[in-house]
C-alpha cells in the first residue's frame, strides 16, 4: 500500500513537473519584481563619498570619518555598508547575521534616526554590536543613498564601485553570497580578453 502510494506520488510529481516549474519560475519572476522595485533608489555605480560621524568611543568624543577612509582600511576587500535602526524589529532579528558576518568581512553600520552618536553606542554595547557605526540621527545620510527603509545592506567592492544594494531582511548566506561575488567579480573580468 505504502509503495503504491510512493508510485502514485512519484507518477504525478512527474506529470505535473511542468507545472511546478512554471509555478516556481513565476514566483521567481514576482520576488525579483519586487526585489528590483524596493532597492530602484539605493544606489549603483560609484559609492557616494561621505562623512560619517562614528558612534562614540567609550569617554570619547564621536569622531568623523569619510567612507573612502574608512574603505581604505580594508585595502583590497569588499565591504558591506549596513544601514540599521535601534527601534526596528527585523534589524534586530537581522544582527546575529551581522555579527557573524562582521568576523570575516568589513562591515560598517549606519544607525538611521537612533539617536546621537552617545544613545547609538550605548545600544551597540547593550546589544554586543561590535562593528563600526556611524549615526545618522535625521536620516539624511540615509536619504542621500537611497535608503528608505532599514535594514538595507550596501556591497561596494575593493574598486569602490555599489555592486549589490538589498533592502529588508537579507539571509546571511546571502550577505555572504553577495560579498564574495564582489570580491571575485573583478578578478574574472581582468581575466576576460578585450
């Protein structure tokens, strides 16, 4: 009874494998739609070159820092800009991800409409949030990127160019996924011919 069963199952499982297809293709098609609308404002091309001025240091002073210098600390590797907001609940659920990622990875976090650069570093020190984060207590800078919503993660590869722009909650495979394709992408271009 059981085989039968498996047989019947398997028998229509291939019968209607076009279906499934089709079903899978079009849900595909809907996600990368939706995708593609979210993230049209986030920026492409170059990455823009700002100021940012970092959560404070314990008893510091918040210091300020451009994103070409703080890219330059990380010669040579992609890095993730990760805009994030101390009030929101899936950037919360997102920040294991982060943490992990920010291990292997560059990853500098924009704290959007959270506060002053004191408020955004005693939340990074309460939540264990060790990565660099400059604060963005209007939302300007958030703006000025193309950031409308939190969380949204920036990929710029080691050439300053945006190679990926993601907004909402991103897997950290895909965080992963899309860093190391930064990373490597130029690599095989320089080895296409011209």
């Amino acid at each position: 009874m059981v085989k039968s069963r498996i047989k019947r199952a398997a028998h229509n499982l291939r019968k209607g494998w076009k279906q499934h297809f089709v079903t899978l293709a079009l849900a595909w098609i809907a996600i990368v739609a939706v995708d593609t609308w979210r993230t049209r404002d986030l920026p492409r091309g170059p990455a823009p070159d700002v100021a940012l001025v970092m959560a404070a240091t314990a008893g510091g002073a918040a210091p300020t820092i451009t994103l070409a210098q703080w890219r330059a600390q990380h010669p040579g590797q992609a890095v993730a800009v990760h805009f994030w907001a101390e009030w929101c609940a899936i950037c919360k659920l997102e920040e294991p991800s982060i943490a992990s990622l920010s291990t292997t990875w560059p990853v500098l976090g924009v704290a959007m409409q959270s506060g002053s650069a004191e408020k955004v570093a005693q939340v990074q020190l309460q939540r264990g949030m060790a990565w660099p984060t400059a604060v963005d207590p209007q939302g300007t800078l958030s703006r000025s990127w193309g950031v409308r919503s939190v969380p949204a993660l920036v990929v710029i590869d080691a050439q300053g160019q945006v190679r990926f722009a993601t907004s909402g909650y991103t897997p950290q495979w895909a965080m992963r996924l899309r860093l190391w394709w930064a990373q490597t992408m130029p690599q095989w271009n320089a080895l296409l011919p011209k």
